[in-house]
C-alpha cells in the first residue's frame, strides 16, 4: 500500500500569522493534533513553511521565555517547526512509517509539488491494522513494560517537563500502586490556555506552579488487558480517539501500547 492509500486528503491548515488559539481552535475543530502551517508568498502562493502541533503548543506555553505573553500573542510561526518533512503520495506505507519513526514525528504532510494534497498520521495507519497478522499478535508483545508515571498531587510543570524531556506523548496517573488517571501534551496544552486567559499577569509565574496533576488529568482512563489482540487494540484507539492505552494484569498496571508501537510493527511487517 501506499501513502495515497490511506491518507487524509484536503488537510486543514493554518496561516503562520495566526495565533495560537486559533490553532487550537481549529484543532479541536477538526479533531486533530497537528496543522500544517501556510504562507502566501509574492507570487500569490500559498506554500507550506511549518506544521504545529499540540505537544509544540504544550512545551512553549509553560516555558519561562513565554512566560507572562497572553494567547493572542503567539503567533504560529514563534512555535511551528519548520520545514516539515514531507510525504508523497506514492511513497510506500513502510517508508512513511519509517521515516515518522526515525524523526520522532506524528505526521507528514503529504504533497504533490507545492500543493498540500493530504496528511497521513500514526492514526491513519491504525486503519491498516486489521486482520492478520494483527489478531494473531497480543499486546504483550508489543506493549511497552518500562512505563514512565507521574502522582497526582505533583504539579503540572513537573509533568510538561517529564513529556518534553522523554520526548512522550501521555504520563499514567498513579498512586499507591493504582492507575488514576491520564494526564497527556494536549491536556497540558489546554489547561496552560485556560490558565493564561484567567489569571493576571503579575499571579502567573507564582500560580501556575500551583497547579497539580490532578486538576487537569482524565480519570476513569479506560484500559486492555495483555491477552486483547493489536487489531482489537487499534480499533479502541480508533473508535476513542486515543493516542495510547494503559494494559492491565492481575496485579495491577503492566505496560502501555501506543499508535508509536503500531507503527513499529507495521514497519517490521513491511520489510
């Protein structure tokens, strides 16, 4: 199969002079995680610059330089990446997966010449994980055993640093040995906003280190057990919405699976 396949034709994209919110907005909108980032040039032409995401959005509004810069002052191009790399459309799906891989990335813009014709994102290969060998293989085989969590009542920047830091997508929530709950960049992303648009400049720097795990992570996170197949897990994180899942034992919280080992496994299968 190949990129064109299974991408997402006619990406929503944003203007790199837009503000963050606006991101955001159109984000949550359309029920993604990343945008590619446009300029109109001299000639007319709207060319691709950068893409931003939800995690990019997290790192830079808890960091010290942004500090005290309220949301409209965030213009897309002050924390899109630029020149993104980018698919083709007749690129195998063993390549782009590789490629997402090796550069630690959600998604690709996908193009044909200047035009951006699509985005194809670690979601759009879950969509491929039917069938065997995916209901032949648990996830115990693929889950990731060595998990990183982080307590409840820590705060929330200790839990932005950890994500940028280990380059993660999602902490667990745990306490006493329980799972309580999820906390991941988008909820940070969100609750940093939240925080900005309500809380005075001068309180900013002293509240925002008050503000703990709890107050922002989702509870009740749903889970699998090791023995659920890859095709069953990726159809939860489909028909969810979810980046990641927490897989449970007997005696407790074993590992996490993600879209990141789905796109592992189909890079082996595609070999």
């Amino acid at each position: 199969m190949h990129v064109k396949d299974i991408m997402a034709k006619g990406a929503v994209v944003v203007d790199k002079d837009q503000n963050i919110h606006d991101a955001l907005k159109l984000m949550k909108k359309n029920k993604v995680s990343r945008l590619p980032v446009i300029n109109t040039n001299q000639d007319h032409q709207k060319e691709l610059v950068g893409i931003i995401t939800e995690k990019d959005i997290s790192i830079r509004l808890g960091s010290s330089k942004y500090g005290n810069l309220a949301p409209s002052h965030f213009h897309v191009s002050t924390v899109m990446t630029a020149q993104p790399l980018i698919a083709d459309g007749n690129q195998t799906l063993g390549d782009a997966a590789q490629l997402m891989l090796e550069n630690g990335i959600g998604g690709l813009t996908v193009t044909d010449g200047m035009e951006i014709i699509g985005m194809i994102t670690k979601t759009d290969f879950l969509h491929t994980c039917q069938g065997r060998p995916f209901t032949d293989i648990t996830v115990k085989e693929r889950m990731q055993s060595d998990v990183t969590t982080i307590g409840p009542q820590d705060r929330l920047v200790h839990a932005r640093r950890i994500i940028i830091d280990e380059g993660i997508g999602r902490l667990p929530v745990m306490e006493d040995g329980q799972l309580q709950g999820m906390i991941t960049a988008k909820d940070i992303a969100m609750a940093m906003m939240s925080f900005r648009k309500v809380v005075p400049d001068k309180y900013k720097p002293a509240r925002i280190r008050n503000l703990l795990v709890e107050d922002v992570m989702i509870q009740n996170v749903k889970t699998i057990t090791e023995e659920t197949t890859m095709a069953e897990a990726a159809q939860i994180l489909l028909d969810e919405n979810f980046s990641g899942l927490p897989v449970m034992n007997e005696e407790g919280m074993s590992g996490i699976i993600t879209k990141t080992d789905f796109l592992k496994l189909v890079v082996e299968l595609e070999k």
